[in-house]
C-alpha cells in the first residue's frame, strides 16, 4: 500500500467511527451526529443535516414565515417551538 493509501480513512473513521447517513436535503453523506432533530417533539430519526435546517430557517425568516413551521420531515407535522428555534438557528438568523 503506497504512502497517500494509508493516510485515507473511511468516511465513518473521520467522524469518530458514527455511521454515515444521506441528508435529504443535500443528499450529501454525512456523519449522523450533523443531523439534528428538527423540534423536541419528532419522534422519528433525524432526516437533515445542521447546515440544510439552519438554511431553511434562515429563509423561513427571510420570508416572514415562521408562525407554525412544521418540521421539514416528510410526514412529520410537529410545529417548532421558540426553543427549537433558538437551538437549531445560527445566532444571524435567531438575532434576526
């Protein structure tokens, strides 16, 4: 095995052996623990990644919209709160 072989982990060692999952935003591949439940509610398995939900809120505020935002899962109708919000915003977006 040459030099630069040996210097390349997989994908899982990188992020500290946590498994690999696909945002269905991006549709990246990412480690699971860049996904984030979208309200303290849902009860289903993170669907997106940190960076893709602090986009979509950060157009939600954009737009004025965000009286009862619904979490982005799909089949997931749990609106988020004003701490969901606070936790999930980038600081920009929350001081917004």
């Amino acid at each position: 095995m040459g030099e630069a072989e040996q210097n390349v982990l997989p994908a899982e060692e990188e992020e500290g052996s946590a498994p690999i999952q696909a945002c269905s935003i991006c549709i990246e591949d990412k480690s699971s623990r860049k996904f984030l439940q979208v309200t303290a509610e849902c009860t289903h398995e993170p669907q997106a990644c940190r960076e893709c939900i602090q986009h979509w809120l950060g157009e939600a505020v954009k737009a004025a919209n965000t009286n009862q935002l619904s979490c982005i899962a799909e089949g997931c109708d749990k609106v988020l709160q004003h701490g969901d919000f606070r936790r999930l915003a980038s600081v920009q977006v929350f001081e917004e």
